[in-house]
C-alpha cells in the first residue's frame, strides 16, 4: 500500500485575515461550537434560577408585603404585654405654669377598671384590661434638665403638657426640647390642658396658637385636650398604639430605669447596690459592665429574679393568681457573674518608659543636666543694649533669682505708667473720700442692687476673651513676631508645609506621654460592625423584671443623690471601658449664651449615656488627614472637639454644656460622636506677617516679618504666600535689622500683605473628669422665689 499523503500545515507566520463583518450576532450553536461544551464557574456554583411569570412575580410582591405587615403588627401588639416591659412614658412640663404631676393623676383615674401600683422611686404603674397593656408613668422634677434627659433617653414616649393660660413655651422649654431633639427623642405626644376652663368660644383659638407654637418643633403632631376622663382615655390609648421611634444608641445596648434603689454599705466607704425594674432593649450579661449615668461603671455580682410586683391584670381570675404569687416572696437567682470570664474595670494601658528606644545618658551628661535643674534663673536689671555677656559682669546682689514657672509671667510686665496713673487715682479717691459724708438712705435703687451681684473681674475677663475671639475671626492666626527673642527659638516647633492638604505627616511623630495610656483599634469600623451585629447575646431577656447587685458602688454618690432623681442604667459594650481619643462635631446652639469658647477651655459633655467634664481641643471639620486647629468655637460655628474619654461606638448623640461660676450650667453646641481615632492630626497654625518695602516686579523689599540676619536665614525654604494670592521664597537677607529681599510668582501690589504660614501639631491634655459638678439651678430659682 501507498503511505498516506502528508498534508500541508501551515505554520506559526501564516497572514491569519480578519473574518468578514457581516453585521450579525453570533448564533448560539457557533458560540457552542467555539466553548466545546465549557462551563463558567459561575453557572456551576450558582443554582437553577427559574425566571418567573408575572402573575408569579406579584404573587410574590403580595407575600412579602403580607409578611412585612403582619411583622409590624405583631410588634405592635407585644408593646407594653405580660411577656415585655411595661411603656415607660415621661410627662414634661415645657412652662412653669404646668403641674405635670396633675396630668399623671389624669391618666391614673382614666380607666374604672384599672389597677395602680406605685414603685419606691415615684413611678405609677398601669395595668389597663381594656387596653390589654401596662403603662409605667414618671414625671421628672421640675427645673432639673439632667433628670428629664436622662429619663428621656429610656422613655418609650414623651408626655409634653401644655397650659392654656400664660406661656405655652418658655425659655427653659426650648432648652429642653433642642437638648432632646438632639439626644434622641422617644415618641411624642402633645396635649393641652386648662382648655374647659376657657370659654367655648375661645377654646378653638388658644388650641390653634398652641399649635402653630409647637409646629416649629414638631409639625406633623397634632395637640390634644387633656381635661376630662375621657380625653384621658383617647391619650392612654394613643400612647399604646402608636409606632415607636428606634433609637440606635440605646437599641444596641440593654438599659434599664430603676424602679427600687436599695444599698447595703460595706467597708471603706463603698458597698452594694441592689436596682430593681425591667430589663429593655438587649440582653444582659452579668459579666459585663454597666454604667450609670451621673454615677460611673461598674460590675455586677449577680443577677436575681424577684416576683413581679406591677403584672399586667386582665380579669379577676387572674389577679387572684397575681395576689397570690406576690405573696409568695421568693427570689430566683438568674446567674452569678464568674470572676475569670467577668470584664475588667482596667480603664488605661500602663505605659512601660523602656519599651521604646534608649539611649543610656553618660555620667557627663548626668551631672551636666542635674546641674543645669539646679541652677537658678537671675534677673538683673541692666542698661538698655547691654549684652548677655556684659550683663554677667554685673554683681548678682542686683538681681534677684526666679523659678522656670514665673518665666512666662515675667514677659508680661505692665507699663510703668500705669503705677503712676494708679497712683494719681489713689489720691484722688482720697480726696474724694475727705469731701464725702455718709447720708442715711430709705431704699436702695434697684441699680445699687444689679451692681451688687456684678462680678467686675469676671465682666473684665469675658470682654477680652471677646475682643481676642473677634481679632481671631477678623486675622485669623495672624501673630506678632517677637522683636526680644529670636524667631528661630519663640517657633521651634514649627515647621513649614508646601501644601496643606498633601504634604505628609508623620502620625507617630513626637507622641506625647499619655498616648501610652491609651487603647487604639486596628480597624475601628470592623470592631464596630462585628460588636454591632452580633446577635446571640448571653444574659436575661428584655422584659425580665430583675434585681441587680451592683458592687463596689461609692457611698458619697448614693448620699448625695436628691430625691426624685431617676436612676438610670446602661449594659456596656465590649472595649466601652477602655481610654481612647475621641472626636466629636459640634454645632453651636442658636439661642442662650453666645459668646465664644476657648479652646482647652473646661466643659460638660453629656455624649451618649455618659456625662462627664473634659478640656477639649477645637479643629475643623474637614475631608483631610490634617486639620486646622481652631482657637475659638464662634458662634453658628461647626467644629470637631478631640479629647481623651472612654471608647463609645457611634452612633451616640453629644451634648456640651457650659458651667457658670453660679453653679448654673448652659447649653452651648449639640452634635454626634465622629470617631475614635487618635491618628487624627490636628495643625496649629501661626502666621506671621510683613510688609513691602520696595516692589520691583516680581521682587520685593519685605520688612517687620523678621528682625535679624539669622532669622531670615533660618526660614529661607518656607514658601511665601500673600493675601492676594501670589507664591514666592525668600531669596537672601538685607542687612542686620531684618529686611529680606523676596522673589513672587507674578507683580506684587504695594498694599499686598506678605505671609508665612508655619505648623505644629497639637495634642489635647488628660482632664478627663467622669465627677460631674451639680446643677443647682432649680436651687437658684427656688431662693430667688423665697427673697
């Protein structure tokens, strides 16, 4: 046989042409052909999708909005049941001629069949059978802002009582309601009452105007009368069928209002804390913390379950059962906290001075440093132009030796002057006392009394503190350079920037000390989302009544404790102990006191369930990873205030408060928790500015900026900016009295100013205070009322 013919084959440079463009898609046999029975992974993992029919798919629509509802209605129904808390409604009162304790007793005698029960702490419990709900019913003491917002931020609904007569709103009413819209307000209803004692004409009117007023506030509520039994009942029915706002910030953590306080004192001053109520929101582990607000955090030895002494009632039956399981006092414990498994109160990282790097000093520099700490300071007074070297010459009789810390108050002498007119003054009040004579006066003038409550200093103070805030607004960071000391030594610690928002920054750079102490995450978003999510939480059910023995609780806070006050807990979070940076936004408020705050300056903060005093630090709110440091928080101002606190994860609402010298305190700015990150940099920004001398084009004499050769040379690479916009350098120094000879970037105008901008990072003080002062406020007005 003849071998089989070879065929041609073509090799790897053979013109392969492109295929005609036909203009149609590919066939599904073609692409067939072309995979040779391939399959994408995605189709092999993915399963069968059967796409569906029309009627299918709305078949569908119908089934998950029929799910959703009834979801929603089976919410509905288990608020305020045997199985959940009772709701927890708070009445305010927005003006001073409002008695909310007259409205409780309203809702109280509404129904014929209701049951009434009242707790050691002031609440009213409601067992409606009608309703098929319990109400818990508490009025928080009238003037006592911190009461009423910390009862608001565990209420299920807000009660607000109006007055038909005299002021519907008044000046305390609106703080209140800025500081609870900002906190976080639970589910409001508006009533009015005093309406029947107005004539029928009338009535219609004042509602009207009361509803216009707290429009602003709220404009999709209506107001409702609140006078007879009936109104009572439509109101107690409201307040259990309402939808309920969600509240994040206590939504992820279980909280609690105490209905019965007991303390049991022990050794040193401290002792245990037994809080009775229902447990709301999350479950609570007894390992963990718990935190009281106005009080501090603490740890739990054990949680009990007493019987039920506010049962929702619904027939007689019933109630004899409920008769009798009160009777039968026994008390179950729930769980006993495990010391090994239970979180610590550990709240700051000891720092160790050795784990870093160390450089061993030799016993030279020993010596030479414990010399130079013994050494004291000596102010002589010398001729004027005497040098440093001439004046150690002068015998030391005619100087006399100061401390490091009088250094600074040495460089702020006052004017010889000033003695001589003060002086002069002295005399002439001298002379005035001689020509006087004492008269015998009737009454004193209501201004003789104004002036006898001014505190002079203070007025003085405020009024600089004035002054500086609007030189600061008008030039901001704008300073003098010192004409005493050289500019190379007063700015040491600044440095230059080639541009804010890009040039880098070293995050780890110069860490001050109490960085050590201090926790940091990671990843704070992850930790957030994973603590946040977490679902399966050990501990006792919401809606458990229980008995808490808090331990190690100091005596002072429960002397000092007024009555009326809620008591008020909180389950923390996992890391809620530790110590971190935090960065908050704030706004400042639109009424009240408007004048500016000082940065580092102290104030309360109430962020999230924690109240405490803290010296901030102030910087803007910007996108960066730089951030200007501000020196004032201006009034309709937004800023970001950084300072050392425990670890909240957001979202937490904040609000500032502002202590007066009178014990009174005022709210100043509301905003939210930002971060905690204390890689956050924060730029303090010094400009120092100087004057065209001569302009020739682009270049320029520049004078008052620096006032010596070695201070031009020193910050030779810093660019140069002007008010107008042009960019240049310094290009050499003329003379010895601090001309500059300066190069631009385009022509100069002769009333340009030219500017130097120099940065250094600031970093806020420990002032951390979880002992908050007293609001006496309520105080005050009662002895005003009394005089």
């Amino acid at each position: 046989m003849e071998p089989p013919q070879e065929r041609h084959r073509a090799g790897a440079l053979k013109q392969q042409n492109k295929a005609h463009k036909h203009g149609r898609h590919r066939s599904k046999g073609s692409l067939d052909k072309i995979n040779r029975g391939k399959v994408g992974p995605k189709s092999v993992v993915k399963t069968n999708k059967r796409d569906l029919r029309r009627d299918e798919r709305r078949n569908k629509a119908v089934q998950i909005r029929h799910n959703k509802r009834e979801e929603t209605f089976a919410q509905k129904r288990q608020v305020g049941t045997a199985k959940t808390p009772p709701i927890l409604v708070a009445i305010i009162a927005l003006s001073k001629d409002v008695d909310p304790f007259l409205a409780r007793d309203k809702l109280q005698t509404s129904e014929a069949d209701v049951t009434t029960t009242r707790s050691g702490e002031g609440y009213i419990h409601l067992s409606v059978p009608r309703l098929k709900q319990r109400f818990s019913i508490f009025a928080p003491p009238a003037g006592d802002l911190n009461s009423a917002l910390d009862i608001l931020k565990v209420a299920d609904s807000v009660l607000f009582v109006l007055s038909a007569f005299g002021e519907c709103i008044d000046e305390e009413g609106e703080i209140l309601l800025q500081a609870a819209f900002s906190q976080g307000l639970p589910t409001p209803v508006i009533t009015a009452t005093d309406l029947a004692e107005l004539p029928i004409k009338k009535r219609n009117e004042v509602k009207q105007n009361m509803q216009k007023v707290f429009s602003r506030w709220l404009p999709e509520e209506k107001v409702s009368q609140l006078d007879t039994e009936m109104d009572a009942q439509v109101i107690l029915r409201r307040l259990g069928v309402q939808k309920r706002k969600l509240i994040a910030q206590r939504q992820n953590r279980s909280h609690m209002v105490a209905d019965e306080v007991q303390f049991e004192p022990q050794q040193n001053g401290f002792g245990t804390l037994k809080v009775t109520g229902y447990i709301r929101g999350q479950p609570l582990d007894v390992n963990g913390l718990v935190h009281i607000t106005g009080w501090g955090d603490f740890q739990l030895d054990r949680i009990e379950a007493p019987v039920d002494t506010h049962p929702l009632l619904l027939n007689s039956s019933r109630k004899g059962s409920a008769e009798a399981d009160m009777e039968d006092s026994s008390v179950r414990l729930l769980d006993q906290a495990n010391p090994q498994d239970q979180e610590s109160l550990v709240a700051e990282n000891v720092p160790d001075p050795m784990d870093a790097e160390q450089t061993w000093p030799t016993a030279e520099e020993l010596e030479d440093a414990e010399s130079r700490t013994n050494k004291k300071k000596i102010v002589k007074k010398v001729p004027k132009g005497t040098s440093e070297y001439q004046a150690a010459w002068i015998p030391d009789s005619d100087g006399e030796s100061v401390d490091d810390e009088d250094e600074d108050e040495e460089d702020d002498e006052e004017d010889p002057m000033y003695d001589a007119v003060s002086d002069e003054e002295s005399e002439c009040d001298e002379n005035e006392e001689d020509d006087m004579e004492s008269v015998t006066m009737s009454e004193v003038p209501e201004s003789s009394k104004y002036d006898k409550d001014m505190d002079a200093e203070e007025e003085k103070l405020a009024l600089e503190k004035i002054k500086e805030a609007k030189m600061d607004q008008m030039f901001p960071d704008e300073m003098d350079t010192p004409q005493d000391a050289p500019a190379r030594v007063r700015f040491q610690k600044y440095r230059g920037l080639k541009s804010f928002r890009t040039s880098p920054w070293d995050v780890k750079e110069e860490l001050p000390l109490d960085y050590a102490r201090i926790f940091q995450f990671e990843n704070f978003a992850n930790t957030r989302k994973k603590i946040l999510a977490f679902q399966d939480r050990p501990g006792s059910l919401p809606g458990w009544y229980v008995t808490m023995h808090i331990k190690n609780v100091p005596e002072k806070l429960m002397l000092k404790r007024e009555p009326g006050q809620p008591v008020v807990l909180f389950g923390m979070l996992p890391h809620e102990r530790k110590m971190s940076v935090l960065n908050v936004v704030l706004k400042r408020c639109t009424f009240g006191d408007q004048e500016p705050i000082k940065s580092k300056e102290a104030l309360i903060f109430q962020l999230g369930y924690r109240r405490f005093v803290v010296n901030p630090i102030f910087s803007q709110h910007t996108n960066g990873n730089k951030h200007k440091y501000e020196r004032y928080f201006q009034p309709e101002g937004m800023i970001v205030a950084t300072f050392f606190a425990p670890i909240m994860f957001p979202p937490a609402s904040c609000l500032v408060f502002k202590p007066n010298s009178d014990g009174t305190e005022n709210l100043v700015a509301t905003g939210s928790l930002l971060s905690v990150d204390p890689d956050r940099v924060v730029l303090k920004r010094v400009v120092l500015s100087g004057h065209p001398f001569k302009v020739n084009k682009k270049s320029a004499t520049v004078r008052f900026m620096f006032f010596n050769r070695e201070d031009i040379n020193w910050f030779k690479p810093v660019e140069l900016k002007t008010k107008y916009g042009r960019r240049g350098h310094i290009k050499e120094p003329l003379g010895t009295h601090g001309h500059m000879k300066c190069v631009f970037d385009g022509q100069l105008k002769s009333q340009d100013t030219v500017l130097l901008h120099l940065y250094k990072r600031v970093f806020p003080k420990w002032t951390y205070d979880p002992t908050v002062p007293e609001n006496t406020s309520a105080e005050v007005e009662m002895s005003e009322l009394e005089s």
